[in-house]
C-alpha cells in the first residue's frame, strides 16, 4: 500500500480530477483547469524526486489526468495506475520525453503531452551563456577574485578563446540546435558546421543571408556546412553543442574515441540530456587535456556528477537550468496543463506543435486543442486545424 503524499488543492468540488506532481510556477494553469470544471491537486511533498510509489498514492483510485516532471519514471506501472483511476492524459513539463515509455502510454490509451517550442529561445540562451563562460574562463575567474587573489592585470592572466571568425559545431539541428546556431553565428559572426539527420534549410538560408550582410558591408561573410557525419562536426569545430533528443541511437555519442577527435582546445556544451555525454570518459578527457572546456548543464546521473567531475577547473557545471526563465516556466506550465485538459475535454491535437503562441497568449482564451501529443498518431487522435 503506498503511503499517502501531502496535496494543496483548488476548486475541492471540480468534476475532473487533475493532479499535478510538483508545484509549477504561475497562475494561469491552475486557473485553466480550474475554468474548466477540474478540481486541481498538486503534491507538496518535501521531496525532490518523487518515487513511482508517492505517484501511484497521488493518482489514487479516480484520477483523470497527471502532469508530471522528467525526474519520475513514467513507465508500465504508472499508465498502468493512471488507466485503471479512469486516466486518459499525462503530460511532461518539459520537450524531452526520455523518461516516459510512450509504448506502455499507447498500451493503456493514455495520451503523452509535452512542452516544445516554449523553452527554445531559453535553452539556446544558456547554451550560449555556457559557451561563453567556457570560452572565457568566468567562473575560474569569480572564483579567484572572490578568493582575494587578483594582486593587478598581468598579460597571461585568464587567457581564454575568442570565438569570431571560429566555427561553432551544432549536433541536433532542430528548434533548440538552430536557435543556438543563429544566436552564435549572428552574436558572434562564428562559421557553423552542423550535424542532424534532417536538413536545416531555414537554418542554412538563414547563415546565407547574413553572410551575404556582411559581406556587403566590408566584413568577413560567416559560411554554414551540412556535415556528412558526427566525427566530422566534432574534428573540425572549436566549440560545439549538442542539442539531439536522448534515445538509443544518441545514448553515448559523444564518447573516448569521439572526444579525443575533438580539437585539444575545444569547447563543449551539454544543454540536451547527461547521457549523450558518457561522462566517465569526458572526466578522463579534461583530466588529460587542461585546456578542452565544456559547459554542462545536464548529467548523465542527475543530481549527481562522475566523480572528479566537481574538481575540474576546466568544467563549468549549472543544476538543469536550460529552461528556467520565467516566461518559459510559466508557458511549459500551460502547455503541460492544456495537454491534459485537452484530452479530458475530447478535444483534438494541435496540428503543428512547432507554432504553439496561440496557448500562450494571456489575452486570449487557448484554442480548443492539446498543445503537444507525441503519440497523437499511434491513439489515433483526431488532428486539430491551426
Ligand atoms: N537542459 C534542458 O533543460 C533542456 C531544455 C529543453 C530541451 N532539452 C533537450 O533538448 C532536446 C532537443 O529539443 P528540441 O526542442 O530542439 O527538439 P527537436 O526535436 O526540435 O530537435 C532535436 C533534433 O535532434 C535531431 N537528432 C535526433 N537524433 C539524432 C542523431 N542521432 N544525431 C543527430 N541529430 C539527431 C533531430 O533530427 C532533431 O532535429 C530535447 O529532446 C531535450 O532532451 C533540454
């Protein structure tokens, strides 16, 4: 029997029961759902991560709909639980889907939400952010000023990279990677080689256009590459980001033999998820190599690191941050409710989850849709027009 979780809840008298594994930032969720006829429970817990079992006791024995977080494990047992309560919707507060078995989903006919297009700007934002801390050396450098240790300005103090005119490596060129890509390119007039299993067209067009700009105005034109391969992204660029989703084919993509390809002065980003990285091996590689970089924001044992890891001077380590603006927050909150209303309400799928504005916009009520299903096809779901 699982022990009971402590709940806040809103509108008590609500017909649908909608629970939420964590407390979210903003209103406007709550209020959706409220609107709605749903009565809304959210777990209040003093608990990080909450185990299978705290779920099973949230969704209890009438539950209509969960939304939940990357940290749990959303596999047989849960949509097992979650259907037999009367369940037909979870959503994850996030894009990545990783921690959720969408076959065990489809198995119970339990609809599966997630949060795309709302945490692009944001995620690309602390990849960038990360890039630069790297590239320049700004938490050695905090460290050792707060440390009392800066006696005046010496010529090899902090040395660091400069990144115009270098070449930034995006591997997963999809919302997040070319968001990136633009933002590096654009900010930093940095040429770009990418790597993804799909064509970047928007993106390529993009660097073209911008080159063309440059050029026109007496400067050096940056130019784009579509590589044929993964190796070949990472031999040839100075600072690289990897932004592909986690599944079988990206688990350890970046690992011994591919890191001691990467240039000896590399930077590399991780703002997808720890387990693209195999991070034993990347914790040898900067042992070995004082001046490789990398910025992490995510790990391959979350909330843990590989041990040598937090010792490493030439690491710039952030707890799983990428999304955490307000606004992003707050929009991830909404579309992860929508989902789950949208489907207790019979209403169709979104037809294009990459122009998701529409639900965010506060001064208009939300289409009568579900956000994001990523099994929208595979339940057969109706499609909605956009
Ligand atoms: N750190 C964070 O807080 C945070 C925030 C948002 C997203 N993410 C992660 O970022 C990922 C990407 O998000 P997105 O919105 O850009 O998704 P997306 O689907 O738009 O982009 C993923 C891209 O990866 C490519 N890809 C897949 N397998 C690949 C492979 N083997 N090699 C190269 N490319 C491959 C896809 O073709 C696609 O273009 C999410 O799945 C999530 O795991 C992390």
């Amino acid at each position: 029997m699982a022990k009971p979780v402590s709940i806040e809840v809103y509108n008590p008298s609500g017909k649908y029961r909608v629970v939420s594994t964590k407390s979210m930032p903003g209103t406007r969720w709550i209020n959706l759902l409220v609107e709605q006829d749903c009565r809304v429970e959210i777990c209040t817990q003093n608990k990080t991560i909450l185990s299978v079992d705290d779920i099973i006791a949230l969704i209890g024995d009438k539950c209509d709909g969960v939304i939940g977080q990357l940290t749990e494990d959303w596999g047989e047992t849960l949509f097992s639980a979650l259907s037999k309560a009367g369940g037909k919707a979870f959503s994850n507060m996030a894009v990545g889907y990783n921690n959720v078995d969408v076959n065990a989903a489809n198995k119970y006919g339990v609809a599966v939400g997630n949060t795309p297009g709302v945490l692009t700007e944001t995620t690309a934002e602390l990849a960038a952010s990360l890039s630069l801390a790297a590239a320049r050396r700004i938490v050695e450098a905090d460290e050792f000023m707060r440390a009392g240790l800066y006696e005046g300005w010496l010529p090899h103090l902090f040395v660091g990279n400069l990144l115009k005119g270098q070449t930034v490596g995006v591997i997963g060129a999809g919302r997040i990677g070319s968001a990136y890509a633009r933002m590096m390119v654009e900010g930093f007039k940095m040429n770009l080689i990418y790597f993804d299993l799909y064509q970047s067209t928007r993106l390529e067009k993009f660097v073209t256009a911008y080159g063309e700009f440059l050029k026109a105005n007496g400067e050096q034109p940056v130019t784009w590459k579509r590589a044929a391969s993964m190796d070949e992204v990472l031999q040839q660029a100075d600072l690289i980001s990897l932004h592909p989703i986690l599944d079988k084919t990206t688990y350890h993509l970046v690992n011994k033999e591919r890191l001691s390809m990467m240039k000896k002065e590399a930077i590399l980003i991780n703002c997808s998820r720890g387990a693209v990285i195999d991070e034993v091996a990347l914790v040898e590689h900067l042992k070995a190599n004082p001046m490789f970089r990398v910025g992490l924001d995510v790990f391959e044992d979350e909330p843990f690191m590989k041990p040598g890891l937090a010792d490493m001077k030439n690491a710039v380590v952030v707890p799983h941050i990428a999304s955490a603006s307000k606004w992003t927050r707050e929009g991830m909150a909404t579309l992860a409710a929508l989902n789950v209303l949208g489907k207790i309400k019979g209403y169709p799928a979104w037809a294009d989850p990459n122009r998701v504005e529409p639900f965010l916009n506060e001064n208009a009520p939300p289409p009568a849709a579900c956000p994001s299903i990523v099994n929208a096809k595979a339940l057969s779901l109706p499609v909605s027009k956009l």
